[in-house]
C-alpha cells in the first residue's frame, strides 16, 4: 500500500506534496534534516493523507494534487473551505 501525503511546516505553514510506501519512516526523515526540499522547514505535521493500491497510481496523484497546489481545489482538499 502507498500513501499520497501532504505535510505542513510548523515553521513556516508551508506545505510538501509526496507520496511512499512507509509514511512514518518518511516523516523521520524529513524531520531530521535528510530530505533538502524539505531542511527549512522543520519541524514537519502530516496533514492529509491517501491510499494507493500502487506506486504508479500515487505518483499519479501527488502530481494531481501538486497541481492545484494553493488553488481553490487544494484548499478544498484540506477542509480549508467549505462547498
């Protein structure tokens, strides 16, 4: 099983789009300082997530969701507005 999942930086609100098979190991990582897109920000909160039968199908829609990043859909995505 894979996980599409977005994180916001505690420190800076901003937000990171991924996906993996081990989401608690992934989080480790980008809080630690062993992700460089992701340094700056820590620490790192999972804020949203979803379940993929497989990789292909993940990848498909982290990049489905990177692009509406910050639009209206993505606010939706995250309860930030309402319907």
């Amino acid at each position: 099983m894979f996980k599409v999942y977005i994180l916001q930086s505690e420190k800076n609100k901003r937000y990171y789009i991924g996906h993996t098979h081990d989401l608690d190991n992934r989080l480790h990582r980008h809080n630690n300082s062993q992700t460089r897109s992701t340094k700056n920000g820590i620490p790192w909160e999972v804020v949203y997530t979803e379940d993929y039968p497989t990789k292909s199908e993940a990848y498909r829609r982290e990049f489905e969701i990177k692009s509406y990043k910050s639009g209206i859909l993505f606010k939706k995505l995250l309860g930030l507005l309402k319907n």
